[in-house]
C-alpha cells in the first residue's frame, strides 16, 4: 500500500504514522503536513531514523490542488487518510476562518485531486461533534441529523456533507469515520487532559468551563488509529463508521481524577466562564464498526490516562518546546477573558 496521510504530525496522525508503520512495514507512508502551530515535525524523528525510504514527509497545505495532485502522481498513491484540519473548538470561536479553509475546502481540495487521479480510497477523519448536543440520554448513532453547534464542528459536518456528496455524485470511494474524544502521547496541551496536566503539574489553577458536568466519552488515540486502520483496509465505499471509548465521564471527574494521579488536592480546581454554545453531552453508538469492521476500545479510560500521564512525565522537553512561542499568545488572551 502507498498511503498519503495528512497532518501526521499532529496528535492523532503522529500516532497512526508509528501505528501503521510498525502493523505494515512494507507499505509506503507519505506524510502532507504545513506544521500550523499543532504540527511538530520532532514527533516524527524516530519514524524517518527507521523508515528509511519507506517514509516521506513533506511540508505543505491539503488546500494547494497542485501539490496535493502531484504527490499523488509521483507517489502513486492508493489511498489517502485526511487527518489535516484545525482542531480546537476554542480557537475556532476565536476565528473560524482558518477553520472554513483547511477542513472545508482543504477536505474538498482532497477528494478533488483523488478523483482526477483515481486514487482507490480516501478515509475521512471526522468527529462525533457534528452530532450535536446530547440530553442526559441516548447516543449518536450514524444516522442522527448532523447540528454542529461551534465553528469547529460546523466545518467539519462541512467535509462529512462533501465526502458523501462525491460519492453520490462521482461513485467515488470514500469512508467517513467519526470518532469520540481522544487522549494519549503527542496531544497538544490546550485539550482538556494534557492542558490540566500541565496546569496541575505547575501548580496553577485548573479552568473547568461552566459547572464542569458536560460529558465526553473518551477514547485512548490507539484504539482511535485502530479504527481508522479497519476503514482503510475493510470499510464499505460511502460508508460512515462512528468509534467511541464507551467511557463518558463528566469534565469534573476527568479533572479529578489528574489532580489524584499528580498528587495535587482540588484547591486547585477553578469554575471559569463557559465556553459558548458548549455541547452538554456527547456518547457514541458504534455497533456498526463492531459488526462491520470488528471495531473495539481496548483500553480502558483507567491504564489509558496512567500510560497517558506516564508519557508526559517521560517527555519534558516535548512539552517545554511545543508551550514555546505562538501557544501562549493564544492561551493568555482566551483564559484572561474567562477569569
Ligand atoms: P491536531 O490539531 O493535533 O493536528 C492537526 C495536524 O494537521 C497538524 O499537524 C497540523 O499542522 C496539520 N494541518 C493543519 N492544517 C493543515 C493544512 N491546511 N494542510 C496540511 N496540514 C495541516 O489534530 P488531531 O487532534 O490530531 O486531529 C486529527 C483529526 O482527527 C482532525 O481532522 C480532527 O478533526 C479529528 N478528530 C480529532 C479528535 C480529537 O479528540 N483530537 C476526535 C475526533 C476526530
Ligand atoms: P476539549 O479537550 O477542548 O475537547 P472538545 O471541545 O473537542 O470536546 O474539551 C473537552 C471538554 O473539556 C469540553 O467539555 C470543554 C472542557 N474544557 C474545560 O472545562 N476547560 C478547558 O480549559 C478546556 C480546554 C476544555
């Protein structure tokens, strides 16, 4: 297989990249990545030491058409995992432009240039905030109506409306799959668990939005590539596949449960401004991906977050370099106006 993943040096595509390169050494992994801020292109250095030639990266934007048509030629690409995008909900409110760009039309830009070149498959990263806000029951399944409530979800249902469009429309091959919350080694830490790591480590006051009782299912980043993995090799064209944790937790509880494991006490936790249009509750049905695909969380919510904890303790400078420079820019001027 020659596979062209975008955005893996990000969080979750730098843990597919070792993933996909220790489960199928023989294939030919081409990493698309324009190093914004989440993008860490030292999370990689073990990867291209190893790989060898087995291993590309190269740096540019999923919305540059000539680009991305000619690394499909030259590269012979099969199939294409999007995992590109602009991430944070929070920075989305903030300024959703760069959020229209790359996930909306950089998804588009994708899914044009596989066609012309007839690239076999493309799996499509999306998440199971396109779904909305759940009440204090039930689960989104793959048929529930798409009401994304902030910028961030809203152009990502984007991307998910065009991957179905296209397949209607050209027969393309393409598979949707949309996950839970996820955690794990390389997460950029203005996500709610590496961010209260990071706090409670420094002895700094921990910003819990609201009354901290929105609730996410929480899945560790393994299990995630694992799924998205099973899409690539065995999902259905124009499918979509949800993937959860089965583990929801209210925020409070998370936040908790990080100040036990760093031996810090809950003075330390602060009920700050709410985030806007804050979904209350997210939980995945991902019975299809069982039956489908063979899909299952492996690891449970406990040993994920210990081995998730355990990571950053062993990697400080990982933490020190990526807080350096624009992060606090955008961290100082969001928290100050929630105090
Ligand atoms: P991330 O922010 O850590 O990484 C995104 C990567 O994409 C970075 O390396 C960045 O440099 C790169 N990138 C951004 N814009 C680009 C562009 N225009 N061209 C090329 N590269 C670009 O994000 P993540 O948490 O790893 O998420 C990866 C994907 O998974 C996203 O599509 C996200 O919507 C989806 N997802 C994330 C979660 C989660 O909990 N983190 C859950 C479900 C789905
Ligand atoms: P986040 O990690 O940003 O993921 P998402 O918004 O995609 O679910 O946030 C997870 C939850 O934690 C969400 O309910 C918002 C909350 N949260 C806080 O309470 N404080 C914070 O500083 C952050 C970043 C998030």
């Amino acid at each position: 297989m020659r596979l062209l993943v975008t955005g893996g040096c990000g969080f979750i595509g730098t843990n597919f990249l070792y993933a996909m390169r220790a489960r199928h050494p023989d294939w030919r992994l081409v990493n698309l990545d324009k190093l914004t801020y989440a993008g860490n292109l030292g999370n990689l250095r073990a990867l291209e030491a190893e790989a060898g030639r087995q291993y590309t990266f190269v740096h540019g934007d999923i919305c540059d058409r000539g680009l991305v048509a000619r690394l499909l030629e030259e590269h012979q690409i099969d199939a294409v995992v999007n995992f590109a995008a602009e991430s944070h909900v929070d920075r989305s409110i903030d300024d959703p432009s760069p959020f229209v760009v790359t996930n909306v039309l950089g998804a588009q830009n994708i899914l044009d240039c596989a066609r012309r070149a007839g690239t076999s498959r493309v799996v499509h990263v999306s998440t199971d905030e396109v779904y909305g806000s759940l009440g204090p029951t039930g689960q989104f399944h793959e048929s529930t109506p798409l009401q994304p409530n902030s910028p961030y979800s809203a152009s990502k249902a984007g991307a998910d409306l065009l991957c179905r469009a296209c397949h209607e429309t050209y027969g393309q091959d393409i598979v949707i799959t949309r996950c839970s919350n996820n955690y794990g080694p390389y997460q950029f830490p203005e996500k709610l668990i590496p961010l209260m790591y990071v706090k409670a480590t420094a002895g700094e006051p921990l910003p819990v939005y609201g009354d901290g009782r929105n609730v996410r299912d929480w899945i560790f980043v393994d299990d995630h590539c694992r799924g998205v993995e099973l899409a690539l090799l065995n999902g259905r064209p124009g499918a979509v596949y949800n993937f959860g944790g089965a583990a929801e937790l209210p925020n409070i509880k998370v936040v908790r449960t990080i100040l036990r494991l760093t031996g810090r006490d809950e003075s330390l936790i602060r009920h700050v401004a709410d985030r806007p249009g804050h979904d209350r509750r997210y939980a995945m049905n991902f019975d299809l991906a069982a039956r489908e695909l063979g899909f299952a969380p492996g690891v449970s919510f406990a040993e994920g977050l210990e081995r998730t904890i355990a990571w950053y303790r062993a990697n400080p400078d990982w933490l020190a370099e990526v807080q350096s420079g624009a992060y606090r820019t955008f961290m100082d001027s969001w928290y100050k106006e929630r105090a």
